[in-house]
C-alpha cells in the first residue's frame, strides 16, 4: 500500500474509534430531557426535610387501590400536570451530601423514581407501554428523562441501579414502578421516611398476592416467581434458597411460606405484562 494510503487509512480507523465514543454521547445529549431546575446553594435542602405532600395529593387523586392511573385525567387537568412538573422541582432543592437519615434518602428516590416515570408517561399519552418510549438509537425513557438534583441529574437507569439497588434495601423493587401491568402496584400514596417500613412491607405482601407475580404447584414442588426475582436475584440472596428466604415473610400463606423453605423446589419465572398500568 502507498504512503497516502496508509495514511487516510490509519485517519479512518482514529476517526471510527472516536465515533464509538462519541456518538453514544451525542445520542445522549440529543434526546435528553431535563425535569426539575437548578437552586441556589444557599436553598437547597437535605433529603429529611423534603415535603412530599403535594405527590401524596396527586397520587390519591390519580391513582386507585391496585396501583392503576388515571393517565387520561391526569394528562387532561393542565393544573395537576403542572402540579406534579412544581413537585419535581422541589425534589431538584436536595443536595445528596447534605447528612440525611436513611429511610429520608431511601423515600425521597423512591419517590422520585416514580414522579418522573409518570411525568415521562404523560408526555407520551395516549400510549400501551413504556416500551413504546424506550428506542434503542432514539429518546430512551430510561436514560434521557433525567431529574436534576443539586448539580447533578440523574436517569431513571442512574437512580435505580446506582442510588437504590446499591442501599442494600431489596423491597424497592416492590415500590419502584415502571408503569407497566407486572411491576408492583404504583402505592396510591407517597413514601415518606416516618412510614417507610411499613409501607415497603405492605406493598411487598400485595406483590405476592398477586397470581402474575407469585403462584405454587404444590404437587409439582414448583414456585413460579415475578421475572423482577429473575433479574435482581442477586438483590435478595446469593443463591435461590437465601433468595426465598428473602422473601418468604411476603407470601401470602404458610403452604406458599413451607414450599419456599423446601430443599427440593424449583422455580420457574412468568412472563412479564409490559402493557400500560393504566384504569379503563
């Protein structure tokens, strides 16, 4: 090969690697979309003295017993959709490094997790899934609708498997919901650090009591478990008896509570319901 050939050639493979890059980042700037706003140092808070009540006010409005939302009302009340953007906002006047009690960080991101979910639904309604807003070379729900907190924002991927996963706390993935028929019910009420344990258990027990999230075949010996204990097994237990354990005091009887504690089960995990957790 001649000199110059060599040359453009070797410009083209230093060209391509930086694409690799680059274009994720590129991807990532152009289809983002920031909620919240920046506050001055000076008026930001710690995670203890955020006022939930006004997402507790939206969700007993919007949302019914099993954790379905009234998506279309919501999206049609110009006043409750500007309401829940306002209630964004405050959770931008957080600053993470401020001291904090555990369960006040552990609510405030619960919270926010589900708060931006929502606000990313009603963007997009009327739509049958999340999975209609999660493109894989366009705007993806779960890395570009982002939440400013402090100087910083954070996807839904960030807040979920950077901030929450790593609190050592499984229950969030029965509290944390991805607007879809399968995830735990959306609670109808807002997390707050003083309830938290008590609601993290009640929505635990709901999960289970429900068919497609939990069922046994006693005869079989078989357990058929939410694929969420699929994908974030590791969250409950090194290994699938430490996982049951994990989990047993949320089932929903002493026969499903006896299997689990079997050597000899098997588990099989159900399909999931990705359609819209929305009232018809």
């Amino acid at each position: 090969m001649s000199r110059p050939l060599v040359i453009v050639a070797g410009i083209l493979v230093v060209a391509g690697a930086l694409w690799v890059i680059v274009a994720p980042r590129l991807r990532s700037s152009t289809y983002a979309i920031e909620l919240g706003k920046s506050w001055p140092a000076a008026e930001r808070i710690a995670y203890d003295n955020v006022d939930h009540s006004a997402w507790n006010s939206l969700l007993g409005r919007y949302v019914d017993a099993e954790g379905l939302v009234n998506y279309r009302a919501w999206k049609a009340s110009a006043e409750d959709v500007s309401a829940l953007d306002h209630y964004l906002e405050q959770l931008s006047r957080v600053d993470p490094y401020k001291p904090s009690s555990r369960d006040a960080k552990l609510a405030f991101w619960i919270n926010a997790y589900n708060a931006v979910t929502v606000r990313g639904i009603l963007r997009a309604y009327p739509t049958t899934s999340i999975r209609n807003l999660t493109s894989p070379v366009g705007y993806n729900i779960w890395e570009h609708l982002l939440l400013r907190v402090g100087d910083e924002t954070f996807s839904l991927n960030t807040m979920e498997h950077q901030i929450l996963r790593k609190m050592g706390e499984p229950r969030i993935h029965f509290a944390i919901v991805c607007a879809s028929i399968s995830c735990p019910r959306l609670l109808n009420e807002a997390y707050t650090a003083d309830h938290l344990d008590e609601q993290l258990t009640e929505n635990a027990r709901h999960f289970f009591a429900q068919e497609q999230n939990f069922r046994i075949d006693k005869k079989a010996h078989r357990i058929f478990l939410s694929s969420i204990l699929d994908w974030f097994g590791s969250d409950f237990g090194a290994t699938q008896a430490e996982q049951l354990a994990s989990i047993s005091p949320y089932l929903p009887n002493d026969e499903a509570r006896q299997l689990a504690a079997s050597k000899n089960v098997t588990v099989s995990y159900l399909d999931y319901d990705w359609n819209l957790n929305e009232q018809h």
